[in-house]
C-alpha cells in the first residue's frame, strides 16, 4: 500500500467472504509520514478486502495485529471448520528471556488465539 519498505512471509486467509492478507515488517520498514499518522508497529500486520484484487485496508485502523517482534518473528495463522483462529510463530528469546533478534533457536511460540470480526483483528 505504500506504507512499508517491506513486507514479509504473507498469508491469505479468505473468512465471511473478506480476504485478509498477512504480513510481516519490521518497525523500521515504515514510510515516515504514515508512521508519524497511525504510529510504527513491527510484527504481524493485516489488510482486508471484499475483491480479491479489490482495495485493501488496514484492520485495527493501522494494520498492526501483533506487535511484539522481540518476542516472536512472523505468525502464521491456522483455523478450524469452526472459524476458531490461532497463531504461531518462531521464538526471538531463548530461555532465560533474552532477546536474540532474527537469530533462528528453533523454538516455536505457544498458541495465540486471535478473533477476527471483519475490520478489526484482536490477540485473545
């Protein structure tokens, strides 16, 4: 959309007939006059639209789902037949809480369950 230098890892998951198209970035991937409007999140981000190739918006008003990118590197979100979402991702501390950055420990996050309701994304 114009906003980031760069978006990483996507996903799209197609719910009530909304497309929402994940991504990752990093809090210094923002362009500096969006950053200093909605404010600059790393982590995992969303944009939804009711046409696949149709004109994405931000969910949560700034795409920003799960900003914790010194904690976890990237999600990636799985469903059931019952419209339940969780997410997981790779670890950026290793055991005693230190942040590593992107180096890879192989370790995975527990389950985060998410709410999607059309517009808005919310980490349960």
């Amino acid at each position: 959309p114009g906003v980031y230098d760069q978006m990483v890892v996507p996903q799209m998951i197609i719910h009530n007939g909304i497309y929402y198209l994940f991504f990752s970035t990093d809090v210094t991937n923002y362009n500096l006059d969006y950053a200093k409007k909605v404010g600059a999140f790393g982590g995992r981000h969303c944009y939804y639209s009711e046409k696949l190739f149709g004109e994405y918006k931000p969910v949560n008003k700034n795409g920003s789902v799960y900003n914790h990118e010194n904690e976890i590197y990237d999600l990636t979100i799985v469903s059931n037949n019952q419209n339940i979402f969780k997410a997981i991702g790779w670890l950026n501390k290793d055991s005693s809480g230190k942040y590593i950055g992107k180096k890879f420990i192989g370790k995975l996050s527990h389950p985060i369950k998410l709410e999607i309701n059309h517009d808005k994304i919310i980490v349960k």
